[in-house]
C-alpha cells in the first residue's frame, strides 16, 4: 500500500516544475521556482500560511504566493522580473492542478502561449508547435491523475459516514461481498472487527478514506474530520505498524483525521500514543460506561486529545473540557 496523498503531491511537484521549464524556456529559474512552488504547494494542499479570511480558493492561494513573492523582490531586487514572471505563470498553472476550471485546458494553453512572445519575450522558434506539444503534455498528465486515482477504486469496501457535529463524521467501513450461508452473521461481525483481520482491513480503510481526503483537498475543503478505526494491538507489531501508518503518514491527512482509541487503550499502550502523536497523528479518545472516577491530573492528561467521545453513562461525563 502506499501513501497516496503523499505520492499526489510529489508527482505534481514534478508536474509543475516541467510546466515552468518548458513554457518559459531561457527565462526560467529553478531556484526561484523551486521557492515559490513549495509556497504554493503549503497553501493549495496543507492550507498553510493563507489569509482564512480570503474565501475564495485561488485567491487565497495567490496571496499567499504574492507575499512570498515580495518577500523575495526585497532580498533580491536584481530577480524582481524573474520572480514576477514565475508568480504570473502560477495563474495559468491553477488550471493544471484543479485549483480553477471556469475556462477550458485548451483556451489557457492558447493564453499562455501568446503571453510567452508578449509577456516574457520569447520568440517563436521556426517550426515551434508550442500549443501542440504543450496541450499533449497537459492532458496526458490530466489523464495520469483521473488513471492513478481510479485505481483504488474497489467494490469490495465500502465507507460511509455519520455525522457528529457540523464538521466531524465518524467512518463507517464495511465489506461489500457474500459470505457461504453456513457462516453466523454476528461471527462474521466479530471477526472482521478483531485480530488480525481488524489490523489487515486499515490498510484498506486508511486508503480509501485517503482518497476522499484528496479529493476534499483538491476543491479546497479542508474543514472536514474523519475519525477511523485503529487496532491498538499493531503497538506489539512494530513492522506492521509502520506498514499501516505510513499510508497516512502526511500533514494534509494527519490535519484531517483521527484515529479513535478507548480509554483503558490509551492507558495500556500511553507512551505509545504520545510518541505518535508528537508524529504530527491525531487520536480521537472514547469513553465507555465502566470508566473509573478520573483524578484532576487523569483528566488533565486527557486533554492532548483533539475529541473526547463520551459515553452517556461515564461517571465523568461532566468533567471532560
């Protein structure tokens, strides 16, 4: 299994570097580039250092490029034109990573090459097809992106959600094919939900609630919360931990999620969780009904979680911030 926002975000990485070199040519800078892509990628993608007062997606990423911009005008005056010629192709590039879409692929390539003669002073080269060549490099990449994030589509699992407050929904994962009749439904609950097999089907939860985080991402919501399920027994399973958390190892995903723990859990495995959590993971607590009375500095602890799902009858219900 891989990482798949992770992977996303590196191909488009190098997507875009192809975008500037190519279109400007002898006026190209990496150095320059390279800065104001990793701008642009903290705010189209991890919600980074943007005005949230700015509601629109692209403009609030393009602020958040226009001051990187100036920031770098006033280090060095003598690249003004350089950078502003890079953070003026970023317009067109929105276009190519799903940020805009309000005009056709075919007419920003027709605008972007007629700004590479009048705005960046490139001449035409003889037998150049510039628009040609472009628009299939664009739309076989398009075609990349639909392709790779197809390719985990199954019907075999299915997630669903419900609904826990305006911006908070807890996952449902289920499986989507027959048993043979002589098997007991309830059997068949139980053992998809402990031991190996509750450990085996996070791979399968933690992709496909990647790709719905993705997706999310890439029309810029990044409000939603998802808390999923988690085995604490993978903490004795060191390798295989590593193997099912790698999938979700990224700020974007991190920043979205929450992995949901009891609280006898928390306490067996604590130093565990803790050492995920300064990981940048994010756990979800939940109580149940057969709680202890917490002690001040018990309920204070609880409080580097980001929720605390109460039980209705958890003695301390009233206590929890």
């Amino acid at each position: 299994m891989i990482n798949i926002v992770e992977e996303h975000i590196s191909r488009t990485v190098k997507k875009l570097k192809k975008y500037c070199s190519t279109i400007l040519r002898s006026k190209y800078d990496k150095s320059i580039c390279d800065d104001l892509l990793k701008t642009y990628i903290n705010a189209r993608y991890y919600n980074l250092d943007v005005d949230e007062n700015i509601k629109v997606f692209y403009r609030r990423i393009y602020d958040s490029l226009r001051k990187k911009a100036d920031s770098m005008i006033s280090k060095t005056p003598d690249d003004k034109e350089k950078i502003e010629n890079i953070l003026y192709l970023f317009q067109f590039l929105f276009y190519f990573d799903f940020v805009r879409n309000n005009i056709s692929i075919e007419e920003v390539i027709e605008t972007i090459s007629e700004k590479r003669i009048s705005r960046f002073n490139l001449k035409a080269i003889s037998g150049d097809e510039f628009d040609i060549d472009f628009a299939d490099i664009v739309k076989n990449d398009l075609e990349d992106v639909k392709f790779f994030l197809e390719s985990f589509d199954t019907d075999e699992f299915l997630i669903d959600y419900s609904k826990i407050n305006e911006n908070i929904y807890r996952v449902l994962f289920s499986y989507n094919f027959d048993f043979p009749e002589i098997f007991n439904v309830d059997v068949i609950e139980n053992t998809f939900n402990e031991g190996l097999i509750a450990e085996d089907k996070l791979l399968v939860e933690y992709s496909l609630i990647s790709i719905k985080i993705l997706e999310e991402i890439l029309i810029g919501n990044f409000k939603r919360i998802y808390i999923l399920d988690f085995a604490p027994s993978l903490f004795s399973k060191p390798q295989k931990l590593t193997q099912t958390l790698e999938i979700i190892d990224n700020i974007a995903v991190q920043e979205k999620m929450m992995l949901e723990i009891s609280y006898f859990d928390f306490k067996k495995y604590r130093d565990h969780v803790l050492r995920l959590m300064r990981r940048g993971f994010r756990f979800a607590l939940k109580t149940s009904s057969n709680m202890p009375k917490l002690t001040s500095d018990e309920l204070q602890m609880l409080d580097v979680f980001g929720l605390v799902i109460v039980d209705p009858d958890d003695i301390n219900k009233s206590l929890y911030k």
